[in-house]
C-alpha cells in the first residue's frame, strides 16, 4: 500500500466506519450464538416435555392399579356382604359364602381321607370323619329346606350329593362293620363338583368326539383281525418265529386280546410289538403306520376338541 493509507490492522479513524468483512463476522457470530441459544432453550423445552409425560404415564398408572384395587375390595365385600340374605333376595344356600365354604371342607375332607389310606390318625380321624358326616347331612337338610325336595331332586348333583351323605352316615354310624361305610369312601369324588365347568366342556366334547372314537375303533378292530390271522393263529405251532414266545397267545391269540394289546400300544406300550419286529420285520411298516395315524393323528385330535370345548365352557 502506499505511504499514508490506512491498512487492515490499523485501529479506524473516529467517524469512519469498519471493514466490510469485520461487520460480516460480527453478524455471523452473532446470528450463531442466537441459533445457539435457541437450540439450547428447544433441547430444555424437549426434555423437559418428556419428562412431563413420563410423570403422567405413571400417573396414571398409579391411577389405573388403585382403580382396579378399588374394584377387586367393592366385589370382595359384595361377595361377603349379607344384605341380600337379610333381605330375603337371596337363600343362604345361594350365596357365595356357603359355596366357599363348602368347597374348602370337600377339599379338607378329601386331604383327610388320602392321609388316612397311609397313616391311622386316631381320634383325629374318628373326630374329622364324623365332623363331616354331620356336615354333609346338614347341607342336605339345608337345600331342601330352601328349595324343597321337587327342586332339590332336579339336579344330579343334588341326588349325587344325597347318596354320598346317606351312605357316609349308614356306613358311619348304623352298620360300621360292612361293606357300606366302603362306599363313603366316594365322597372323595365331590371335590370334581368344584370343577364342573371341565366336567361340563369335557360332556360337551363326547358328541365332537364320536367320529374319532368310531375311526380309532375300526382302526383297532382291522388291525386286531390282521394280527390274530397272522400272528396269534401261529403262536402254537412250534414251527412257528413264535414257538419261543411265551406270551404270544396272551397278546393276540384272539381277536379281543389283539385289540386290547393295539390299544395299550396306541397309548405308547410298545412292549408287546417288540418281539414282533424281532420275527416278523415286514409287519413293523404296518405297526408304525398304526401308531402315527393314531397316537400322532386321531389322539392329538381328540385332546384338540376336548381342550377346545373346555375352553369354551
């Protein structure tokens, strides 16, 4: 430059304005520290929504498990609640209460007498067996009491649970040393009253079930004629691949004892076959091929419909 002029790094002169490209970068400089502080109040802003609804979720939450706690204790004390037994809305014998409580004594009872099948509990025992004889024959007295004796005998399970007291308590206390107080030993068989809803969808599934129950039968039945035709004819001969079989005839030396012996290996007993495959190797295609179609096939579909009718049950 020539001497005199002012250069770039010279202070400016009072009154004259500044480089152009200073003023450029004192703008930029500027217009980055805004974006940053924007960017930083958008972050804060950001974070601090998220958080917002984080609390609100657990809020509600919180919210929803106290309702729902709420809910569960106002349908505890509606079952528990007598009110309607008072007010005559309701038979004793109806309300929740009773049921509960006898399906804990069935449960006890039958606790009771699997013990006592092993171990002799003495008076204990006399005192418990008796306890429940009395029960059960109240709770009969009760129901027919509340729903007179027409009512009462509609129901299976009523003339089911009559029997079972009337049995218990013959065999209990009239004629203890005979074959009656045996039979009370049945009343093990009530605690299935409090699944009668698997006892109902399995009833249900027997109509469904009878096409499979005639195809497994006619299976079983063809195969029991082949086997005795060709294994249990022979077993006597002693030329026979069966001479040395001590048990050939007790497994298919009829028609009735080969089916019975295809049943047992449908159920996965193959123990009978065994010595089939030894002699006979050719007859072991046709053994596989009645267990895939029926352990594999028809069982797996009869648990299918059975399941499924529990289900909806």
């Amino acid at each position: 430059r020539e001497e005199g002029e002012p250069g770039d790094d010279d202070p400016p002169v009072l009154g004259e304005s500044k480089p152009k490209h200073r003023q450029e970068g004192t703008h930029g400089m500027a217009e980055r520290s805004s974006i940053n502080s924007v960017s930083k109040r958008g972050s804060r802003s950001s974070r601090l929504a998220k958080s917002t609804i984080e609390w609100r979720t657990a809020a509600n939450q919180e919210r929803s498990w106290a309702e729902a706690a709420n809910q569960k204790l106002q349908e505890l004390k509606d079952f528990c609640s007598l009110e309607d037994v008072l007010a005559g809305r309701k038979s004793f014998i109806e309300h929740g209460l009773f049921e509960t409580f006898l399906g804990a004594c069935i449960i006890i009872n039958t606790i009771q007498m699997g013990v006592e099948a092993d171990v002799d509990l003495g008076i204990w025992g006399v005192v418990a067996t008796n306890f429940f004889a009395i029960l059960w024959l109240v709770e009969v007295a009760l129901k027919m009491y509340y729903l007179g004796a027409r009512k009462y005998f509609n129901s299976y399970w009523n003339i089911f649970d009559f029997l079972l007291a009337l049995s218990t308590a013959i065999g209990q206390w009239l004629l203890p040393t005979s074959g009656v107080r045996e039979v009370g030993v049945a009343r093990c068989i009530r605690v299935f009253q409090l699944a009668r809803f698997l006892i109902v969808g399995l009833i249900k599934s027997f109509a469904s079930l009878s096409w499979v129950l005639v195809m497994i039968a006619l299976v079983i039945y063809c195969g029991g004629i082949l086997l005795t035709n060709v294994v249990g004819k022979v077993c006597d001969k002693e030329d026979s691949y069966y001479a040395e079989w001590e048990d050939c005839s007790r497994y298919f030396g009829t028609l009735l004892n080969s089916m019975y012996t295809l049943f047992e290996v449908m159920l996965g007993e193959v123990t009978a076959v065994r010595r089939i495959f030894l002699y006979r190797a050719r007859l072991v295609t046709g053994i596989v091929a009645f267990i895939i179609v029926t352990n594999f096939g028809l069982l797996n579909v009869m648990v299918g419909v059975i399941c499924e009718k529990m289900l909806a049950a």
